[in-house]
C-alpha cells in the first residue's frame, strides 16, 4: 500500500496525494516503504567478520 507524507510532518500518513492537514505543502511518496521498523537496537545488524 502506497503512503504519501509530508516533509515537514513526518508524523502524517495518508494513503493518497494531496496536501497536509497541518500546513499545506505536497504529500510526497514515502521513502520508508518495505523498509523494517528500527527496533533501536545499536549497529547495523551485519557482521563484519
């Protein structure tokens, strides 16, 4: 599924283009999409050696 969010409010998902309901600038294509959630573990999660 496709969310669009605003630059300024990342805060806001919305499933369709159009503006945001908290200053008015474009809804853009998350960049975040199939990416896994950031567990806040520290590292990368590769091995180096």
């Amino acid at each position: 599924m496709e969310t669009y969010t605003c630059e300024m409010h990342p805060d806001v998902h919305i499933d369709k283009p159009g503006k945001c309901p908290k200053c008015g600038m474009e809804l853009t294509l998350s960049k975040d999409m199939g990416k896994t959630p950031n567990t806040g573990k520290k590292g990368s999660g590769r091995r180096c050696c």
